[in-house]
C-alpha cells in the first residue's frame, strides 16, 4: 500500500510541476519590453549590441576549436577554460545589461546557461574528439559572422531611427520654446504701447496699442497650439514611438537567440556525427538549447532593468510675467482670421498625410503578418524582412508626427471656436476636397458665382462634431498597453452608467444611468468600450458615458497643458473592398469599380441589401452583395 501511495503522490507532484511550467510559457509569451521598460532605448540597445558583440566570442570559440580538434584534446581543456572565464566576465553585462536596476547574483540568462553547459560537456568529452574542424569552420564559424554582421546592420538602422526620434523630440521643445519667446516678446511690446498710452492718449499711439494687442494675442495663439503640438508629440514619443522601437530590438535579439541556437544545435549535430561515443553527453547540449526560449533571456533582462517610470509633465501655458492671461485661444476677430487661415491650410493638408499614413500602416502590418508567419522558420535571411519594415517604419513615424501636428492644430482651433462661423476665403484655384471624411458632413465648399477670380470658400462650423481620423486606427503597437502605466482594465473591471444611452446600430447596447456593466475590451483609443449588463448582453457603449472602477487606482497627478475636448461617435474605420462594378442611379447612390476601397459609414443593419460609404471624398448608397469586408 506504500508503494502505491507513493506513486500516486509522484503522480500529482508531476502534474503540479506542469501546470506551473505551462502558466509560466504563457506569460512569458506576452513580454514586451516596449511595454515594461519604457523610455529605456539607451539601456535596451546596449544589452541587444552587447548580445549581437557576444556573437564575436561565440566565433572566437568554434574557429579556435576547429584549429585545437587537430592538436587533440588537451588543448580542447584550455579553449574550455579560457572560454569559462570570458563568460564569468560577460555573465551579468549578456543577462541583465551593463546598469540592472537589480543586481542578478548568480543568476544567469537562458542563453548563457545554455553556453555554460556546453562548454562542460565539451570539455567533458575533449579525450573523445577527433579532427572535424573543417565542418566546424564552414558550417558554424561563417554562419555566427553572417548572424553577426545581419543583426549590426539592424541594430545601426534602429539606432537612425531613434536619433531621428529624439531629434524630432528636441525640436518640438524648441519651438515651444520659441514660441514662448516670440509670445513674451509681443507682451512686452504691448506693454511698452500701453504705458505710452497713458503717457499721452493720442489715437496714433491708441492705434498702436491695439495693433501690438493684436500682435500679442496671435503670438499666444500660436504659443498654445505649439503647446498642445508638443504634448501630442511627446505622448507618441513614449507611448509609440520609443515601444514600437523596443520591440524591434526584442525582436531582433529573440531572432539571433533563436538561429544561435540552431547553429549551435548543428555544431552538436556534426558532433554527433564525428563520433557516436559521444551522443548522450551532446544529447544533454541539445536538451539545453530546446529549453532556451527565445523570450527567456528577454523575461531575466526585463526583470531586473524594471523600475518606476514616471510620464515627463505635459507642457503648459505659462503667462508672460508682466501680461495677466489664461490658457483659452483668443477666438475675436482680427485673431480669428488668422486661426480661419491656419485651420484652412491644415485641412488642405491632411488629407494627404493621412492616406500616407494608413498606406504605411497597412504595408506595416502586412509586413509584420509576413515575419509572424516565419517566425517558427528562422534563417540568416531574416534580416531582408525585418530590414523592409524598418524602413516602412520610418517613413511612417515621418507621416505620422505631422498627422498629428495637423489633427491637434485642427481640433484646438475647432475646440475653441465654440460655434464661431470658421469659413475662410483666399484667392487660389478651387480643390476639389479637403479631408475625405469630412466631405458633405462638417464642410461645405463652395465657389461665388459672381467672382471670376475664383476665390476657395471653405465653410466650417466648429459647433458640429468634427471627426477626425482617430488616433488609435494609427496604433503600431504588437503588443498593446494602455497609457499611464502597466494597468489595463481586464474582464473583471466595472463600469458604472453615467448617462443614459440608447443604442442606433447592432453592435451598440442600450444602457440606462447608474446601471452596473462589465468591462469585456477597453478603449482602444476609438472613444468606444465594449461592455455587458446583467443579462448578458454585449455591445459599445461611449467611453465618455461610463465610469470605470478599477480594483487599484494608482493614477498620479500632474499638472497638464490645454487638453482637447474628447470627440464621441469615432467609431474605428471599417473599410470593404468592391468585388463588382455598379453605376450609381441617383444623387444618393456611389458607383464602385472591382478593387476600389471604401470606407463603410454604415452597415446593412436593416437587411435593406444597400451599404452607405465613402469613396474619393463622395458618400453614397452601394449593393451590399457587391462588396466584402476587409
């Protein structure tokens, strides 16, 4: 009866052991080091080039073994040795980086247990060699170069990347700079017309305060909008920019994990080959190298480099010390002119950046879905693919940074225009649209009929809720994480109904104030959560009509820059692509060609069998059967 007892309890200590080894494998699977550490390029590029250099020593050691497997084992022992040290040296700077926020001991990387065993096994059997070193030289000291090399010329391509960042970073706070400069400049002006002024009342002089009035408050409009620019900026430096860098990096070094590991799995191969004595002792080399997880090392690094990463402050309006004002855009005319002329010029502008930017994205994501593809197939060729998405990357973050600049100057601009009549005229040859989305919903152009000079009218009225391409369809991230911190709000998050809202479409769910929900997806930057009441049902419901209660609220404060009113209704961007040719037959229709893309304003809720979409700035009714989601 012992015997049996025994054997059962072996039996549930084996079946504990694996489950605790296969929750481990899972969370391992969702590190990102653009998510945990963030701001930490410097740290991270050190650590990954530190690992990509080590590659060197692992070519030091098989060219140096091919030339000892000729002299015979005892100088197999030394190469061993020498190389146990090298490793001792390296062991803290290739696990946890040259400055860990906590000190690894004896603890070392995957990587580096796997290179700690083999080099024991390899000396274990030094007295078993015989000469192999001609493979040795072809089929593993080459290939490390090659991996090497690759890997340095991705590593230099992020590093571009990364200054042309911080580059971008740098000159956003010095026009911010400037522009606080230039505002300080015209409130000292105005000040010098007012005392003038008082000095002698003349209507010269009162003409000249009031031009240097004007002066001023132009000159703190712009400040204003640098300002709400450079908190954009700032917050798609570190919450996409620096990450979608990380990542990179993390993907580079999973990447020259994974194919060092095959190429030390072929150096045990022709081991075993060379001489069968050998096999269980290269056997144990092998069983190491399958347990090296690419994301093993990756795990270590990022739990001892973690630390308490504050946000940097946002921007924020600093009066002139000796001109008493708020923070509010100054929006009376003649100022107001000037806000017309620059929200005209970035409306003409955005469109453009914008279809850059999803053209980017879309080849981004496409290229992303290709290397996921061959991720579980690693060869030196890697670097092409990885190599083509870097440079898509950057012309993306190039797009990008001045999409933003243009949505915020647009929304501030609109934001604080409350209902003011934006139209602007200028003599120029008519366009024929200015931001696709926009068309026949927030602006109407129009041409005088009586002026041959053909003067652009644009009409905008910023009472209407202007939508705007919303940020989170812009999203690069692979792993995604929530700004603020490593809190997301996950399916036991509550949420608490603050307004009534009544659903107009059937993925919407109709809720009632106080009603208590369940938090199902968060805010993905839409404006829109998905949710479920007591009964079960699902459905979006305005981010802004709910209060989430989360179990901890850690949420710091600071103190912030202008904010921009939050936009309700921006749904994400659903295209579909036409499959048949059709010829609208009235005003209300959209003709489609195979292949075109449309974006789907509303779907075939109602089983009618029309859609409603955009196509070329023109929205209209198409055949449902004519198309197909994309």
């Amino acid at each position: 009866m012992s015997t049996i007892s025994q054997i059962l309890q072996n039996q549930t200590r084996y079946k504990e052991t694996e489950a605790l080894k296969t929750k481990f494998r899972m969370s391992v699977e969702e590190l990102s080091i653009g998510n945990e550490l963030r701001d930490s390029f410097k740290n991270t590029s050190k650590w990954v080039n530190g690992g990509i250099n080590w590659l060197g020593t692992v070519e030091e050691f098989y060219r140096e073994r091919a030339t000892i497997e000729k002299e015979y084992a005892s100088k197999l022992k030394d190469l061993c040795a020498r190389h146990f040290q090298k490793k001792a040296k390296l062991s803290t700077s290739l696990s946890v980086g040259d400055e860990p926020k906590i000190t690894p001991g004896s603890l070392e990387s995957a990587s580096l247990v796997l290179w700690n065993e083999l080099l024991t096994q390899t000396e274990s059997i030094a007295d078993e060699k015989v000469r192999f070193s001609k493979e040795l030289d072809g089929t593993i000291s080459d290939k490390v170069v090659q991996l090497r090399s690759k890997s340095s010329k991705i590593s230099r391509k992020l590093e571009d990347i990364n200054t042309f960042l911080v580059n971008e970073k740098e000159r956003t706070e010095e026009e911010v700079n400037k522009a606080k400069k230039h505002y300080d400049s015209a409130c000292n002006s105005t000040e010098s017309a007012r005392q003038k002024v008082e000095k002698s009342s003349s209507d010269k002089q009162q003409q000249k305060l009031e031009a240097k009035t004007t002066d001023m408050n132009i000159a703190k409009n712009a400040y204003l909008i640098q300002i709400s620019i450079a908190n954009r900026l700032k917050d798609k430096y570190y919450y996409q920019d620096v990450p979608e860098l990380l990542d990179y990096y993390q993907e580079l070094n999973e990447t020259r994990v994974g194919i060092l590991n095959k190429l030390l799995k072929n150096a045990s191969i022709i081991e075993r080959a060379s001489n069968d004595r050998i096999k269980e002792k290269l056997h144990i080399i092998d069983q190491t190298i399958d347990q090296n997880d690419t994301k093993l090392d990756i795990a270590m690094f990022i739990k001892h480099n973690a630390y308490d990463w504050k946000e940097p402050d946002d921007f924020y309006f600093v009066p002139s010390e000796i001109w008493h004002d708020d923070e509010n855009l100054v929006v009376k005319e003649p100022e107001l002119t000037d806000l017309k002329k620059r929200l005209n010029n970035c409306l003409n502008e955005y469109t453009t950046v914008e279809s850059q930017c999803m053209d980017s994205k879309q080849a981004l994501e496409e290229a992303s879905n290709d290397r996921q593809k061959d991720s579980s197939n690693l060869t030196l060729a890697f670097e092409t693919k990885i190599q083509n998405a870097l440079s898509l990357l950057s012309r993306f973050f190039m797009a990008d940074s001045t999409r933003v600049r243009l949505e915020v100057e647009i929304e501030v601009i609109q934001n604080y225009a409350g209902d003011k009549d934006l139209s602007y005229i200028e003599t120029r040859e008519k366009k024929k649209s200015l931001l696709g989305f926009l068309k026949g919903k927030n602006h109407n152009h129009s041409v005088p009929e009586n002026n041959s000079d053909a003067q652009s009218v644009t009409t905008i009225k910023s009472a209407s809720a202007q939508k705007l391409s919303n940020t989170g369809i812009f999203s690069l991230r692979k792993f995604k994480d929530h700004k603020g911190g490593n809190d997301s709000t996950g399916s036991s998050a509550q949420a608490i109904a603050l307004y009534g809202y009544s659903s107009t479409s059937g993925d919407e769910l109709s809720i009632s104030a106080g009603e208590t929900l369940s938090v199902v997806e968060a805010d993905d930057g839409s404006g829109w959560t998905l949710v479920s009441n007591s009964d079960g049902s699902q459905g979006l419901v305005p981010t802004s009509y709910i209060q989430i209660q989360a179990a901890s609220d850690t949420s710091r404060t600071k103190k912030k820059g202008p904010s921009v009113p939050p936009k309700r209704g921006a749904k994400k961007i659903q295209y579909v692509e036409a499959l048949y040719e059709y010829n609208a037959d009235g005003d209300d229709e959209l003709s489609i060609r195979p292949g075109d893309r449309i974006i789907l304003v509303e779907d075939d809720v109602d089983g009618s069998g029309w859609m409603d979409g955009e196509l070329d700035g023109q929205r209209g009714l198409f055949p449902t059967s004519y198309v197909r989601k994309i």
